[in-house]
C-alpha cells in the first residue's frame, strides 16, 4: 500500500519498499481544491474524485482520473465548467466539478 493512496499497492515496486522514488507524492493539502473554485485558467492535475459510484465510474469513462493533468478552460465560478483533457473539450456541471479535488500544476 502506497502512503499516499491507502489500499492501493505502488506499481513499481509492487508495496515492497517504503521510499520508492516512483511513489506519487501527495499534494499539498492547502493547494488541493474542487475544479468549481479552481481560479483562472491553466493546468491542473486530478487529486481525488469524491462522489458514489456513479460518478466516479462516468469520470473514469472520460478519462479523467487522480494523477491525470487537465486544462481547465472556462472556470465555472458555480456553473458549468470546461476542461481539455486526452485531446477532447469537456463541459461539467457544477455538482460534478465540486466533487474533483485538483491542484495547480
């Protein structure tokens, strides 16, 4: 299990060294935010998604998933929000972005 992801095992070393230098390293707590109050426009890298199932599952059909960078095009400031990722424009509503933990790259 990976310190920063627990219950998941890091893919390089397979969980057997503590201080894999290929472990993600967590976020600042303080710079990790939802897409919905991400201000400005620029890249930022996918931290958590939070949400049920559902959700999590129709996020991980458009690709966007923890560890992943997006370009947030259009900040929602409470409605509709675009994001550039894997090539293709994006439009989430607002419920959605409040629930992508991001942080600036």
């Amino acid at each position: 299990m990976t310190k920063n992801h627990p219950g998941q095992v890091c893919t390089h070393c397979g969980g057997k060294h503590q201080s894999c230098v290929f472990r993600e390293k967590a976020p600042d707590a303080e710079n990790v935010l939802p897409l919905s109050r991400a201000s400005g426009y620029g890249r930022v890298k996918v931290c958590r998604i939070s949400g049920d199932r559902r959700l999590c599952a129709h996020m991980a059909d458009l690709g966007i998933l923890p560890g992943r960078e997006m370009e947030l095009l259009c900040a929602g400031g409470g409605h509709n929000c675009m994001v550039r990722i894997n090539g293709g424009t994006i439009s989430l509503d607002s419920l959605t972005t409040a629930n992508i933990l991001v942080s600036p790259v």
